[in-house]
C-alpha cells in the first residue's frame, strides 16, 4: 500500500480517541469506525460486558483499545479518561462527546428546574469536563472535538423540554467553544435524527410507531449507529480541516420531532 493511499484509507494511523458512552449504539460504532481508519481507543461507559465486546470488535481491527467502565455522572471520573489516554497512549488527538440521556420526559407541569438542572448537567456539563480535561493533550498536535447533539435540539415538539434544552446547549457551546480553542483544536457536532439504538427498541419495535417515525422522515427509514459514526469520522479527520463550530445533521432530512410522545393539550 502506498503512503498516499494508506493516508487515505486510514486517516487516523497512530491517533489516539477517546469516546464517551461507547458500550453501544453511536458510541460503539463511533469507536469503532476510528479504529477502522487507524486510532486507538479509549472507550467508556457504565457496562464494562458491553465495553469489552467494543473492545474485541476494535482490535479485530487491528488497533488497540482501553476499557474505563465508569460513571460519567461524576464529572471527575469523566476529566480521568483524559488521564487514561495520556498513560496508556502518550497522547489525545479526538475526543467524541458521545454519552447523553433523554431523561426527564414529562409534561411541561411535572417538569422542575431540577430535571432541567440535571438534564444540563449530564448533557452539557460532563462534554465539558472531558473537552476542559483534554485541551493541553489537544494542543500538541491536531485536536478535534465531536460533540453528539440531538434533532430536538432544533425542533420543536412535546415533551422534550429537558433533553432538547440540553442538546441545544451542547450544540450552541460547540459553536462557542470553536472560537475559544481555534485555531489548534477544531470543535464539532453531529445531531442525530431517530437512531436504532437500545433506548429508542420498545418504540421502534412497535410496529404502527415505527412505521410513523418512518412517514415523518422524508429519507423514510430510521437512522442506523453506523450513520452517524461516519460523520464523526469525517469530523474528526483531516477530511474536514477547515471545519469547525459546525453542527452536522444527520436526520434523514426531518424538520420535524418524528416522536410523538402523546402528551394533550394542558
């Protein structure tokens, strides 16, 4: 293989990433597609079962990877994966703000600014911690940052008070934080429409609401990890360079909450 194509075919040769929330779902496959264009990996996430099997699949890849089963409620425990990299790795090139809930779906009069506190906290607070902890690493060579926003960080729709206010802010503070760390560390956001991922199965296995989702998207399909994941590697590449501050949608093409929760009129 030439130097030219193996740039090409495995941008990250010799990069080190960390991924947030990668037992599973965007996180996982995140992981994964840059271990396929040639990172290394640091993965976390509650469920270290979950963590090792991402952790197989990477290194039948070829590349390695270290597993922090952790809490990243904790922002403390979050800022450690920095560490982690920097120990088991001797560097940080990629930072993949993955790990996020949509917690706190209520209508608006069982909503409390506690669930809106916390919805920020978890949301917002720990992408921080882990961007904050990183940027020294960052600037010593190329640094990216991808954060995972949310369609209902854009749209409207009921009962997604909390979580779409957080991924708002996720999505706003990549814009801020891109003119904060430019020009060494370019900072990103994808935002993922309806994804098949474990926290979306008992809806999108009920067959009438699947086909509903499926009718509000004009790509008519639900989103699939892997879809996402191939943003994250663009961003996170030399592909995109001369990006940053930019939020990528990846949505099938809804402008729109293809979710509807039920809640009546108050």
């Amino acid at each position: 293989m030439t130097a030219g194509r193996a740039a090409r075919d495995r941008p990250l040769t010799d990069r080190v990433a960390v991924v947030t929330g990668a037992g599973r779902g965007i996180g996982a496959a995140s992981a994964i597609a840059l271990a396929e264009a040639g990172a290394d990996v640091v993965i976390s996430a509650r469920s270290a079962v979950e963590l090792h099997e991402v952790r197989a699949r990477i290194e039948n890849a070829g590349r390695r990877a270290v597993v922090v089963a952790a809490d990243l409620d904790d922002w403390d425990e979050a800022a450690g994966l920095v560490e982690q990299a920097a120990l088991s790795f001797g560097r940080l090139d990629v930072v993949v703000n993955n790990v996020g809930a949509a917690m706190k779906i209520k209508p608006f009069s069982e909503l409390t600014p506690g669930d809106l506190q916390a919805a920020f906290a978890f949301n917002v607070g720990t992408a921080h911690a882990v961007t904050r902890a990183a940027v020294p690493y960052l600037l010593e060579g190329t640094g990216t940052v991808v954060n995972i926003t949310s369609t209902v960080g854009r749209v409207g729709g009921r009962g997604w008070l909390a979580y779409g206010t957080a991924k708002a802010a996720l999505a706003h503070y990549t814009r801020l934080a891109a003119y904060d760390l430019a020009p060494r560390i370019r900072v990103n956001a994808v935002s993922p429409g309806v994804i098949e991922t474990s926290p979306l199965r008992s809806l999108l296995d009920d067959a009438e609401r699947r086909r509903e989702v499926e009718e509000a998207t004009p790509l008519r399909r639900v989103g699939r990890p892997e879809d996402i994941a191939a943003a994250v590697l663009y961003l996170a590449s030399p592909a995109s360079a001369f990006v940053t501050g930019k939020v990528v949608e990846v949505d099938g093409g809804v402008n729109d909450v293809p979710v509807r929760l039920g809640f009546p009129d108050l």
